[in-house]
C-alpha cells in the first residue's frame, strides 16, 4: 500500500489500444516525470482526458501520444490517486511506458492489487471484489448474470436474512441463559422457535448451494451429441455448425469411428457438439467400440440431437435410441427432405408429440432451419437458470458448507446447553460476516486476489 504502482489493464499481445493503470501517493509525480506537457498535466482536473506526448524522462525520447484520465483520491477505482494511459497497443510500446515508469520510482503491481487497493481502501466489499473478478472470468451468459448480480450486489439480501437469523437465535439462547427462571420465558417455546430458525436458514443455505451447482454446470457448458443410424447426416450437420469441415463426410456409411466433438459458442451459452459413431449394427469390433462411447456420451449430455433419414423407416437400433434418451431433451432432425419423407417415421413422431424439423443438410434453407431449430432448443435449456445466487466461487462454497456442517451438527445435539449452542451460532454468524469483508487473515485475502488477472 506505500506504493506506487503500475501494470497494463488490457490484455497482452497487439491491440488498437492498450491501457495502462498508475495508482498511489506519487501517481501524479510519477505520471509528470513520463510526461511533455507538465503544465498542461499539472492545470488538468481530476476526471478529465487530454491528450500528451510521453517521453522517456532521461533521453527525453517520445516514446507515443497518448491520451490520459488523472482521477484524485479518493474518487478513483483504487481510492488513491490515480492515472489512466490509453496508448497504441503495441506490446514495445507498453513496456517501454512501463519501463519509463518503474525507472521513476513505480513499482509493477501485482495480479489483483489495484482491486485489493480498493478493497482495503474501503471502496468495495469482498463480495463485490470478487464479482469484478466473476465478470471477467464469466464462461456463459448465465455465469455473467449470477456475476453481475453480486455486483451491483443484488444478494446482500440474502446475507442479511441470515444475519438476522443468527441474531434471532442468539437473542434466544442469551434470554435462556440470562433469565432461566423467568416465568414468560417458556423453555419449551423457545426451544421450537430455536430449531425452525435453524430449520429455515438450513434450507435457505442448501438452495444457494443447489443454485452454484447450476451455474458451474452452466460456466462447463451444454454437451450436445449428434446421434443416429450410419449414414444419416451426422457429420455433415457436425460441419454445418462448426461452420468448417472439421469430420469426415463420405456417401458410404460408418465414416465416424469414434467421437469428434467441438465447443461453440451459441447465443453466448458454450456448447460441446460431438459428432458420434453411427447407431447400428457393427461389422467390426472398431466400430462396436465407438457406439459403445456414443451411449455413454448420450448418458452425461444435456440435449441430443437425433438426426435420421426422412426418407427411410426406422431401423431397430433406433427403438434402442428413442429407449435412451426418454427423459432428455431431443431435438428431432429429419434429414435428406429433398429426398422425400417416409410418412411413417413423421406419422410416428407426431402422435408421440415430439417436435421435429424436415429438411436437407445439402440446401441453404434447410441448414438455415436446423440452425435455429437447435438454438432455440439450446436457449430454452439456458433459461432454465432463472435464479442466480450468493455463492459465486469456491470460497464462497466453503462457507457456505461451513454454515450447513454447523448447523447439521446442532440439530444432532438436542441435549447441548444453551451456552455451547450460542457457540456454534456465533461461528455461523462469522462465517456470514466472511462473506463480505470481516477476513484478518492476510492468507485468505492473498489467495482470493492472486486468482486475478495484473492490472485488475
């Protein structure tokens, strides 16, 4: 915190424009030194952006025209003063500002120590520190809005129903202990009141746990196999998605060995397609292996595509698929439409009321049709996820497991007085506090802001 400190905020490699952040008691010397124009520095106020030549302070050489932003404590991200450069992005260009910089008395800051700054400097919260962190590291559109929540910290609510839950039961079990005798006291009352207060901050602590269990599946990502008989269009629909000839498409059947899989993006929701081996009868012990690995990827899949001739009625292996994923979602393709479509097969999937598509993989407007037949089914699974939780990382998890281990702990001892009992709700309530800055320890506070990226 004696520090000056300096580091690039954009990401490293060449840019239109990369951005570098100056924080601490001698920003604004530090900046003068790298700086042409001192007096138009110096007469600038705080929040503005002006436009300067930054030199290299020994040689005077002009190192790039920048543009600048001087924010004056405590109204700034970090709370300190603080200077926003936004030169080229060339990397020679960085590290020769840098370099300028630390020759003038900075120091290269750490992953995460300009939030920290802030952290410590009062301007956030733990809780808030740790959702800028969940913002940049946010794999889905889901993961993003749970980060964006806590944020603009739209799940204090909920820590503050569990801090008043704890003080509740702490109010109850000091009434028990101070006034043991007091007649309008009934044991037996407070005793029901103790155990539905545990009751209920027990089930609201599993539902936020439940609720981090979705959003980890979601930040993973939906596994979506392409199944079906050999030679229905499986890895040609593989292609079309990818948008690139990643497998092998050929007239004869059985091409797809194994699997092939890929992630995509779809509507910002990561998604795993994976071409399968055709679902049929196997000729060899090869191929007898890779549908043995299509059944067990159909079993950890979120959604199946199922893709199968329009034209040609169902062969016996494909009862066996339809056995497979009842339950899951499938998004039905009836391929080679320019064929013509066997009446039977469609005949049958409308009286089992499944949605289906016709079309041919090999014209436009068919691939057009697939294409948003599958991300609408790929959406409508997303939307699922319509709560977003407290718990937002491990750490979080911990307490949260913490909290709930107590709690199962207590409602085991019935018989434990009430001065062991108001131990135990104490720790939760420390644990609660945990969540958005009571931490002492400097061990805790590292390993939270070493996950960050420099500069941030």
């Amino acid at each position: 915190m004696n520090n000056t400190i300096i580091a690039p905020s954009s990401a490293p490699g060449r840019a239109a424009i990369a951005v570098i952040r100056l924080s601490g008691d001698k920003t604004f010397d530090i900046a003068d030194s790298l700086i042409k124009e001192k007096e138009k520095f110096r007469r600038c106020p705080a929040n503005n952006i002006r436009l300067y030549s930054l030199i290299e302070p020994v040689s005077g050489y002009i190192i790039d025209e920048v543009t600048a932003v001087k924010y004056s404590n405590p109204h700034s991200y970090t709370g300190e003063d603080m200077v926003e450069i936004f030169c080229h992005g060339g990397p020679v260009i960085v590290e020769k500002i840098i370099s300028a910089a630390l020759g003038s008395g900075a120091h290269y800051g750490q992953k995460g120590e300009f939030t920290r700054r802030a952290f410590l400097n009062g301007k956030i919260d733990v809780l808030k520190a740790e959702a800028i962190n969940g913002l940049i590291d946010c794999r889905s559109d889901a993961g993003h809005r749970a980060a964006l929540q806590n944020y603009l910290s739209g799940n204090k609510q909920k820590l503050e129903e569990w801090r008043k839950c704890a003080e509740e039961l702490l109010m109850l079990l000091e009434s028990s202990i101070e006034f043991p005798e007091e007649e309008d006291i009934s044991e037996q009352k407070t005793k029901k009141r103790i155990w539905d207060i545990l009751k209920e901050l027990e089930y609201s602590v599993k539902k936020e746990i439940n609720k981090r269990e979705s959003i980890k599946q979601a930040e993973k990502g939906l596994i979506i196999p392409i199944i079906g008989p050999k030679n229905a269009g499986k890895s040609t629909l593989f292609n079309i998605l990818l948008d690139s000839e990643r497998s092998i498409v050929h007239h004869q059947g059985g091409t797809t060995r194994d699997f092939i899989s890929e992630a995509i993006l779809i509507d910002g929701i990561k998604v795993t397609i994976i071409d399968t081996a055709g679902i049929g009868e196997a000729r060899e012990e090869i191929e007898k292996m890779g549908i043995e690995r299509a059944w067990d990827i159909i079993d950890n899949s979120s959604i199946v595509i199922w893709i199968t001739p329009g034209n040609e009625r169902f062969e016996n292996q494909e009862r066996i698929i339809e056995e497979k994923i009842s339950g899951k979602e499938a998004v039905i393709i009836l391929s080679k439409a320019d064929k013509g479509n066997d009446s039977t097969k469609t005949d049958y999937f409308r009286k089992k009321n499944k949605s289906i598509v016709s079309a041919s993989l090999i014209e436009e407007k068919g691939r057009d049709n697939i294409k948003e037949y599958i991300r609408s089914a790929v959406k409508k699974n997303s939307e699922k996820i319509t709560e977003f939780g407290l718990i937002q990382n491990e750490r979080h998890e911990q307490i949260a497991k913490s909290i709930l281990s107590i709690i199962e702990t207590t409602k085991t001892r019935d018989n434990e007085s009430e001065e062991v009992l108001s131990y135990h709700i104490r720790e939760i309530e420390e644990l609660i506090q945990a969540f958005t800055g009571k931490i002492t320890s400097d061990d805790i506070l590292n390993r939270i802001f070493e996950t960050f990226c420099v500069g941030k």
